[in-house]
C-alpha cells in the first residue's frame, strides 16, 4: 500500500474540494454561465470557481510557490522553489455538453539548480471527479491508483494496441499534420480512440487502459502531471523526434518501451512523407 507524502495530500485535498463543486456543476450543466474564449475554446464558471479553489488551497499549503494556471497565466513565486501547473478543467467542452469524462491535473515542477528554468515534474495528481479517481506519481516513488499500484499496458503487437489521439479542431492543431500520423497509424492497431481530455488519456496509458497516446498543440497544464505519471507507472514519454523533456505539450508520443519505438517509427515516417 502507497503511503501519501505530505506534497500528495495537499494536491489531492485541493483536487477534491474542487472536484466536489465540479461534480454539482455537472449536474447542472445548462444553467453555468458561459463565455467564449477563442475558437471551440469554452471557459466557463465551473472552470473559473475550480481554478480559484485550487489556488487558494495551495496557496495556503505552499505560499513561496508560484503558478501556472490555465485562466490565471503565471504568477511568480520564489524562484527558488517549485511552481504549479494546473488544469482546472480539463475537458471543458466535454463538461459543457454533458459528457461525464474531464479531469483535474495539477503538477509540482522544480526550479534547475543553476537558476536556468525549469526542471523535473517532481508531483503529479490527474483526479477524475465523476468516477472519484486519483491518479498519481512522486518522482522515484512510482504511479497509482489510489493505493494500486499502476503499470503500463506489456502488449508489444501494435496489431493489439488500442491507442489514444487528439484530433485537431476548430482553431487548434494541423489536420493535415494529424491526417498524415494516423494514415501511418491507423492501419496497424487494433483501434484508435480520441475522447477530449489529454490528461485522462495520459492517465489511462499509465493505467494499461490505453497502450498509447499522441497529440500535438496542447499546453503545460495538460501534461505536465500526465507525463510524469506514465514515466512512473514505466511508460516512455518523448516528443515527436524522439526526445525526451520534463514536459512535453507541443507534440507527445507515450507508451511502454517497446510499442513506443513501434510508434516513433510510424510516426516519424509519416512526417517525413
């Protein structure tokens, strides 16, 4: 059984007390007030009164740390402590239409040594408030859920691979550049998935729900637990060449050591074409 550390708890507390006004709002989901933020990009007052919470809750827990919130952009903290990353919502078009699949992620990300940035995701926590899961992962200290211990999918055959994807929208992302990866894809896997939360979908590679993912164009906020939590349940994480960052949001490629190099190759071909 995992023992929660001290930084464990506090992301959890404050993941579940928003995630309670989350679940409420849910069920109220035509009477939120909502507003557009560019294109198929909604906020609304759910996301708002999530992020707020998760501040406020962290802030008191850690009140030399800094930010990065989805809404809120970034605010400095002790350079020489860790930041946040934090999704408050992630699936907010899925929430608004009544799809009960969104999560919280939240990231504790540690200053370099040397002052240069930013370094390793030290903490992750992925809560899903509609199932009541918490995915998380220490650096060293493996992935979970809950108190289970989580280990990537061992299928080695793409030919039974399920994989996870994002596909581009309205505004966001290359069509021509996802058309390309899964014309390559496709074809050799057992089934391709795409169900608009990024982090859940990390979450689930970690889990062995999913053998794989890969997108392109998101944020910090949406991977930055995720990534961290695959590399712990002993996932490989890298971008679309092949490398490997702390977080990766403008291209991400995850899944265990051997479909992964399978994946690359496919992948990698298809961008060449």
């Amino acid at each position: 059984m995992a023992v929660l550390s001290g930084l464990i708890r506090v992301m959890e507390k404050a993941a579940r007390k928003a995630g309670g006004r989350l679940r409420r709002d849910f069920g109220e989901v035509e009477h939120l007030q909502v507003s557009r933020k560019g294109p198929a990009d909604f906020v609304s007052k759910a996301d708002q009164i999530a992020e707020r919470t998760l501040y406020d809750e962290l802030l008191a827990a850690r009140p030399d740390w800094g930010f990065v919130l989805e809404e809120g952009g970034v605010i400095e903290g002790d350079p020489g402590k860790p930041r946040w990353i934090i999704d408050p919502l992630d699936g907010t078009s899925n929430f608004l239409h009544g799809i009960p699949h969104f999560a919280i992620s939240i990231a504790a990300q540690e200053p370099k040594l040397d002052g240069s940035g930013w370094g390793d995701v030290i903490a992750g926590v992925i809560y899903q408030p509609i199932t009541d899961e918490t995915f998380w992962a220490e650096k060293t200290r493996g992935a979970w859920l809950h108190d289970g211990r989580l280990r990537v999918s061992a299928r080695s055959h793409l030919s039974d691979a399920l994989i996870a994807t994002g596909i581009p929208f309205q505004g966001a992302g290359s069509p021509a550049e996802w058309s390309k990866i899964y014309n390559e894809i496709g074809p050799e896997v057992a089934g391709i998935r795409r169900f608009g939360a990024a982090s859940l979908d990390l979450a689930w590679v970690a889990a062995g729900r999913f053998d794989g993912f890969w997108e392109s164009g998101l944020k910090d906020w949406d991977t930055a637990a995720g990534c961290l939590i695959v590399r712990e349940a002993g996932g490989f994480v890298s971008d679309f060449r092949g490398r490997s960052q702390p977080v990766h949001a403008a291209q991400v490629l995850a899944a265990n050591d051997a479909l992964h190099s399978r994946l690359h190759k496919l992948l990698a071909g298809a961008l060449k074409a």
